[in-house]
C-alpha cells in the first residue's frame, strides 16, 4: 500500500511544480518579452501598420530639392563643380527661403576658384546655409575610433555645422535620427533639430513619424531651380533641403512602410516629426501585462473546467479593442503603445489552460524525447555542412565529430578519421593553445572557457592566417551520475580561413597611412607613427601661398610636379628622425620629435621657410613658391597627435592672414574662443525660450529742451552658469545662424511692451540687423509687436546700419517705404563708420541720423573732426533730417552738439543703460526739473 501511494504522491510533486514554474513563467514575461529582439520586431510591424493606416500630410514648409536623374543629365556627372553648388544657393537665397541645408560632403578641397565661388556664396547668405558634419571610421577594424569629418574651414565659418549620422536597427531599418550629441565635448545639433528650431541638449535621439506620407513632401529638381522654371512663390518663406534622390548616388535606406527612401528625404520627414509635434513617446506596458497575467493565472486556476468559448470571445474582444485604442492613441496623441507583449502573454496563457484542462505532463516528457532526438540530427547536419570546419574532441583530445570541409581548409589530401587525436592533424599552434585552454579549465572544471587563437601556418600558395575559436564545456553523463566515454568535459573548435580578409586589411592599412601622389604620409598615417613613438613632437602645417593661381596657369599636371618636388625637398629636410606628411590638398605636414620652446619653434619654422628661397625645377621651368607655416609643440597637455595637428593647422590658419611667407605658433586662446562660440550657439535657443535674454534702455534727450524724448533698447543676456554674455559675443554669432530674427522678434515685442508705460513723447528705439532684412519677416514682426502692445507706430523707431546697403536692391527699399508707410520712425545708425554715399543717402526714407561716437568723442580736441560734424549736420538738415549725437560723456560735447544744431544727444552724461521702469521714472524727473523751461546740463546729468 505504501508502495502504491508513492509513485503517486511523486506524480503530485512534479505536477504542482509544474504548476508553480509555468506561472512563474507568465509573470516574467511582461518583463521579459519586450526586451526580446523578436517581440521587438513584432511591434515595430504594428507601429508600421498603425503608421500606413493613419497618413499624414507635411506641412509644406520645407522643400525637398532633389539631385535626380534629370540634374545628373543636365549638369553632369556627379561631383559636380561646387560653382554649380554656388549658383544654387544664390537662387534660393534670391527666392527667399529660410534656411538652406546642403547634405553634401565638402570636407575636401576641389578645384581653389570653385571653393572661393561656393565660400562665397555661402558668405552672402548670411550664415543661413547648413552643412553636414558627420563620423566615420577610416579603418578597416570595428575597434577604430570614429573620425568627425566636417566642412572645410573655408565653408564652416560661413555656415551652421549639423549632424547627420544614422544608426540602422538590428533589423537594418532606419527609425530614429540624433537630436543632440557631443562632439570633441561640445553639444552639436542633428540637421532635423537645426531646421526644426528643435533645441533640448538632454534628448539624444527621436522616432521618425513615418504617418507622414513623405510624397506630400514638395519636390523639386535642382536642374529646375538652376534653370529658373520653379515659380518663387514655391518655394518663398520655405527651409530648403538639397540632397541626393538619383538611385546612382546610393544615398537610400531602407525604412518602415515605405520600403526604400533617400537620406535627404528623411532628413526633411525628422523635420516634419519635430515641427508637427509628432515626437513619439511610449507608454508603459508592464504593468498592464503583470495584471493581464495576474488574471490569466486567476482564471485558469478557477474557471478551467468551463468551456473554452468564455475565453476566446473575452480574448478576441479585448485584442480588437486594445488594437484600436493603440491605433487612436498613435493617431491623435502621438502615443506608442506596444501591444506585441501583451498577445505573446495571451497565448501562454491559452498553453496554460490546456495544460489544466487536458493534463500535459506526460505528453511534455514525449516532446522533450522527440525533441532531444531532433536537436541531435540537426546537430550532426550543421556540423557536417558548415563552411566554416566545427571539430569536436573528447576529454583525449580525439575526434568524434568534424565537417566534411575541415581537410580543405587544413589542404589535407585525406579526410580526417573519427577518433583521430588532435595533434594528428592539426597545426601544432593549435594543439598548444588547446592544451593552454585545458590548464585554465583544470582549477574551475565546472565553468564554460573560451580563447580565441589567430595561426599563422604555411600553404600550398604562401602563408595562410586561420582564425580558431576554442570552447572547453563541461559534460556529464545522461541523468547526471557519472562520467560518460567522453570524459569530464568536450571541446568544440571552429576554423575559419582569414586569409583574405587579412591581406585586404593590410592593403587597405596601407592605402590610409601613404599618399598616392607624393609617397607621403597621410594625416593618419602621420598621427599613428607620432602615437607609435609614445614622445612629443614639434608640428608644422605648411601652406604654399597661391599654388591654386600656379595650378590654373601650368597645368594640374605640372602643379602636382611642383607637389611632388616640394614633398621631397621637405622629405629630405626631415632626415632620418623626422616624419613628413600631405594633409589635404596642397598642405603637408613636418613632425620633428622633440617638445621645443619658444625661440627653437621660431628657428626650426625659418628653417622651412628657407626651404623656399630656392626655386623649384619643373621641366626646365624655375617656379619660386611663397609659404605659410602654422606650427605647434605637441606634448600630452594637449591631448593626443590629433591634436598636435589640428593645432598646427589652426595656427596655418592665422597665418594665412598675412601676405607672402610667414608663420605662426598655436595659440590655444583661438581654440577656447572657437568652443565657447559652439556652445553660446547651442544655448540661444534655450535662452530664449528660460527668459534669459531682457532689455535695457539708454535714454536720448532734447539738447534745447533738456526732456527725454526716447530711450534705445539694448538687448542683454544673463546665462545661468556663464554670466552676463556681452552682445558683441553673441550678436555675431546669432547673425551668423539666421537666429538674430528671433531675437528681434522679441526686442520688438518687449520694447512695444515697455514703451506703452511710458509718457506719450517718449519713444522707443529698436536696432535691426541687415540679417533680418534678408531672411526674416520684419514688417510681420513689426506689426504683430504693435498690435500686441496697441502703441502708436509713430513712437517706434528703427535704426539701421550703413551695411545694409552693401547690395542695394529693390527689395529693401521696398521694406524701407513699407515701414514709413506703417508709421514708423527711420534712423540711420552710426553714420560715418561703413558705407555711405552721398548718392543714395538722399533717397532713402530716412527720419533721422546718428552721428557716430567716434566722431561725438574727438570733435572738441580735433578741428577736422568738429568740421566733420558739422558738415554732417548740414548735409541732416539739408535733408530734412533730426540728428542724434551718440557717445555724448561730458557736458562741453553736449553745448557742441546743441551749438551745431544738434535736435538730440544718448550717452552717459544723460543715463547708462537701464530698466523700464527706471526710465519712466526717469522721464518723471525730467520733467519735474524743466517744467516747461530749458534746464541745464548738470541738473539733467544728475536726474539721468
């Protein structure tokens, strides 16, 4: 009897611990499952469907121009002279687009007059043109470090660098596009982000909303943009992206829903998800699936008995309802709600209630049986047919199973016989290693240990490279009691034959580290044999002064002899110790070892210059040749080689500012200011939007009356963690990026704003960048800040530069009549100081003319200057003109200026800048002091 309830009882152990493991097994997997790569797949199939059955159109704000098959034709083929990337920009700039974003590589030097051309035309867009900068690896190995490859220094410093890596998922599609990333420790924006306006230095990357149906994008070709057959109203007022479309140019991913897009194209749909507001956020899942478990668990243990109907219809309800709440939420809300999971838990749970219902223990132990049996077969056939030779060895080292291509890699010409030992037919090499392997395995036997060995062994045609990975496991016999005939553990070897891959690495190594043309190294070349010393050296960029004019003149022919004939005189220069190299274009490269001081840097960077003195022989013609060198002493302090570099090359840089020969040292205050530029460039938006930027206000004063007749807004900004930035910092810079706009866009809200407290007489001044008159919106602006603030027009004033008359176009004296239409006061700002002609300054819509304090600040001890003045005050006058005197610090320039006729005067004798409200108060004073008489100097200087 005893005997009999045993079994039994054994039989209800492991049924209630199979109970016990497969709901513990239901309730890991709502966390589990979503990290799995195939539940992951699943709901990026979902999202793809819920994406394609909710389309959305794009804004039609940016424009896609597209380099097709047609442009290829037409212009020719690619790469294309970058004049014709000059002329592009001229016409889209002419057709008044907003931002221009050029996904085109220029981080190498072509023909000098086309890069002068496309510099130039980058200059002339005012900063409103993004080019891309992006990492790369230039080595063949995974292990290389990423090279950041950007625009030259010719094109970035009149543009807006921005980012445009794309990283595929595991499935090779493309999702996602960086926002925000540190490069050389400085936050560097995405193009997305940069058109966008998209500024959040914390988000790393974003989903693509692929709803967006990327055919509603506009879509032009770039041989129509040059051709002129695209109407300006197309593309007016719009963000612009140029980029590859032609199959040929392979600029294609592949992508959901769509299949195959072009990278420019989902440059400009990352836009659209920025600008729409379709920034896809998840929604949190597990908890929904631990309480779909919980349930299931609830209701199988209960309700198992019943019918199977009650669950499937409660299941088919739920999937369709959760299916179009996910839909809903992704539609309206920009919601995503990964439902994958939640149906994997489902089905487990169904598993789970037949195993209650119909008992599946013992039909568990058959499948486990069958199972096994197939495992082996499919064992025995991977090892049979891989490519790559699988041996397996006992604990002896004898063979008990090997592919059929095992005797070809190790050119055999008989196969290998089961139960052969290892040192029979294997590379010696080999057998070592194993026997390595084995001497680790011995102190912890229960462990899995694994080596990967490169061999290096001799062939038929030359030396062969074998690449093996060996893994010791331990083994026991079937139900864990003993030792089997295998031993205590097995060995599995895989072979794979690298040979070609190692010489087309080497021959790829090569190819980075010399230069075709001169048998020099190249700048990786260069900074790898620097590194491989472990010591400091001396660099010096050299530059020869117009070798693109000697190019044009002899021929690319004879200019690359004239490369060549340099590059070995500067080789022998370097002698044994010294390293030579060509970094780009016509600029090479000597690295002497040794950190020198001051002095030694200035004799060795003369001793090159000497190099030149001589002339050059080129086909019986003698060539003299100027140079510029940037150097630099390259120690740690200043990071590794490619720095050393760098540095050098900015020095070149500053060099190149001098006429004929000369040289410059490394000045590391160039670099900082270069970084700190980045930086305020990545935070002007974040300013803006935290309320960092506010204004202040100069007073300007009747010169007769003694009243304060306005005030001139001055913008400031107050950084949390770097103070006060002077507007002479940033100012540059936010014209530089197109960002001046908004800015001005808030001057004038918040000087409208500040105005209307104040006395009706009193008026506000607001200083407009030439920046705004090309590229942003002013009288929209100007009219909206009115509106909101309901002050007359009459009281706002504009000041304007001289610079903005550079290129007189009919456009801006178009914007000019329109202003004084509108109401508002014109000033010239700061005249005297840029380019003014007497032939057009009486045809502008002027209202007034600020003399310039350089003038205000020498008139009483320089005669010239006091005739100057005077003759400007005329000229004002004879125009109809009020005239503001600017820099006024003492009471004797004040009578000058009253004397000569002077309307008004803005300087420190009257007040420094100040609040709002400081200024009404201050204009309370003013008229206390006169009421209604002329007061004098002294008392108006102390009331300011």
């Amino acid at each position: 009897m005893t005997d009999s309830i045993r079994p039994a009882s054994g039989f209800l152990a492991r049924l209630v611990s199979l109970r016990v493991a497969m709901i513990a097994v239901i309730m890991a997997l709502p966390l589990l499952l979503p990290s799995l790569s195939v539940v992951q797949h699943l709901d990026n199939d979902l999202m793809a469907y819920r994406a394609a059955a909710a389309p959305r159109a794009a804004s039609g704000d940016f424009v896609f121009v597209a380099i097709d098959k047609k442009s290829l034709t037409e212009i020719g083929t690619w790469p294309w002279p970058r004049a014709v990337h000059a002329e592009l920009i001229d016409r889209l700039v002419a057709a008044g687009v907003q931002d221009i974003f050029l996904d085109i590589d220029f981080s190498t030097p072509s023909q000098p007059e086309h890069d002068s051309r496309l510099a130039k035309a980058l200059e002339e867009a005012g900063g409103g043109v993004i080019l891309p900068i992006f990492r790369q690896q230039f080595g063949a190995r995974s292990a290389d470090p990423l090279t950041v490859t950007a625009p030259l220094p010719i094109f970035a410093d009149h543009s807006w660098p921005a980012l445009v890596d794309v990283a595929l998922d595991d499935d090779g599609l493309l999702r996602s596009f960086p926002v925000t990333e540190i490069i050389d420790g400085i936050p560097t924006q995405s193009a997305p982000a940069v058109l966008a306006g998209y500024s959040d230095a914390r988000t790393g990357r974003l989903e693509i909303d692929f709803s967006i149906r990327p055919e509603t994008v506009p879509t032009y070709s770039v041989a129509d943009i040059l051709s002129g057959s695209i109407g300006r109203d197309a593309i007016d007022g719009k963000s612009v992206v140029v980029g590859a479309y032609a199959t040929e140019l392979k600029d294609l991913f592949a992508v959901p829903v769509y299949g195959i897009l072009s990278g420019p194209m989902l440059h400009v749909m990352a836009t659209e998800t920025l600008v729409q507001d379709r920034i896809l956020r998840p929604l949190r899942t597990k908890p929904i699936g631990l309480l779909l478990a919980a349930l299931i668990i609830a209701y199988t243990l209960t309700f198992h008995r019943q019918s199977l109907g009650v669950p499937l219809a409660a299941s088919a309800a739920l999937l369709t309802i959760a299916e179009a709440v996910s839909f809903l939420f992704y539609k309206h809300e920009a919601l995503v709600f990964h439902t994958a999971s939640l149906w994997l838990v489902f089905a487990f749970g169904f598993f789970l209630l037949m195993a209650e219902k119909v008992g599946l223990s013992g039909w568990l132990a058959e499948l486990a049986v069958t199972e096994n049996r197939d495992i082996r077969r499919v064992l025995k056939r991977i090892i049979n047919d891989s490519i790559d030779p699988v041996i397996v060895l006992d604990q002896k080292r004898n063979l008990l199973d090997a592919s059929q291509t095992l005797s070809g890699v190790l050119e055999r010409d008989e196969a290998v016989v089961r139960g052969s030992n290892l040192s029979a037919f294997a590379p010696p090499a080999l057998t070592e290693a194993l026997l390595s392997l084995e001497a680790i395995h011995i102190t912890e036997p229960q462990q899995i240990h694994s080596k990967t060995v490169a061999l290096d062994i001799p062939g038929r045609k030359g030396r062969r490279h074998l690449e093996a990975v060996i893994t010791i496991s331990p083994f026991e016999s079937r139900g864990g009691q003993g030792l089997s005939s295998v031993g205590s553990h097995v060995t599995c070897i895989s072979l794979r034959d690298v040979t070609a891959r190692r010489l087309y690495e080497t021959k790829l190594e090569e190819m980075t580290r010399i230069d075709d043309l001169t048998g020099l190294l190249t700048r990786r070349g260069l900074i790898d044999a620097m590194a491989a010393t472990g010591r400091g050296f001396s660099v010096f960029a050299i530059d020869r002064h117009r070798f693109g004019h000697l190019n044009e003149m002899l021929g690319r022919e004879k200019g690359d002899g004239v490369l060549q004939a340099v590059a070995a005189r500067l080789r022998r220069h370097a002698g044994i110790d010294g390293l030579t190299a060509r970094l780009a274009g016509d600029v090479l490269c000597f690295a002497t070892p040794g950190i020198e001081g001051e002095d030694a840097l200035a004799d060795s960077a003369a001793d090159l210059l000497a190099l030149f003195d001589t002339p050059f022989g080129i086909d019986g013609i003698k060539i003299e040749l100027n140079a510029r060198i940037g150097a630099c002493s390259g120690s740690d302090n200043l990071g590794h080689p490619g720095k050393w570099v760098e540095a050098a090359e900015l020095a070149l840089l500053d060099a190149k500012r001098v006429g004929g020969s000369g040289w410059r040292a490394y000045d590391p205050a160039s670099t900082l200011r270069r970084a700190r530029s980045r930086l305020l460039e990545a935070e002007l938006r974040t300013g803006l939007d935290q309320g960092q930027f506010f204004l202040l206000f100069q007073p300007q004063v009747s010169l007769t009356s003694g009243r304060l007749a306005g005030a001139e807004a001055l913008l400031r900004w107050q950084h949390p963690t770097l103070g006060m930035i002077s507007p002479a910092e940033f100012i540059s810079i936010s014209e530089a990026n197109g960002f001046i706009c908004d800015l001005g866009q808030f001057m004038f809200r918040e000087a409208c704003k500040a105005a209307t407290s104040w006395p009706s007489h009193v008026s506000v001044a607001v200083n407009i960048s030439p920046v705004q008159f090309l590229r942003g919106d002013l009288l929209s602006d100007i009219r909206a800040a009115l509106a909101a603030s309901g002050l007359a027009p009459h009281r706002l004033h504009v000041e304007i530069t001289e610079s903005i008359f550079v290129e007189r176009s009919e456009e801006l004296f178009s914007k000019l009549d329109a202003l004084r239409d509108l109401g508002v006061t014109i000033a010239l700002d700061d005249f005297g100081t840029g380019y003014s002609s007497l032939s057009y300054i009486s045809s502008l819509p002027l209202d007034k003319l600020k003399i310039d304090q350089s003038f205000v600040r020498e008139m009483v001890s320089d005669p010239a200057t006091q005739s100057i003045v005077q003759a400007v005050m005329t000229l004002a006058h004879g125009l109809g003109l009020k005239v503001v005197g600017e820099g006024v610090e003492n009471a004797l320039q004040s009578e000058m200026l009253a004397a000569m006729g002077c309307e008004e005067g803005q300087g420190y004798l009257f007040g420094r800048p100040q609040s709002a409200r400081q200024i009404q108060a201050l204009s309370a004073a003013h008229s206390l002091l006169s009421g209604g008489h002329d007061v004098s100097l002294g008392a108006l200087a102390q009331a300011g």
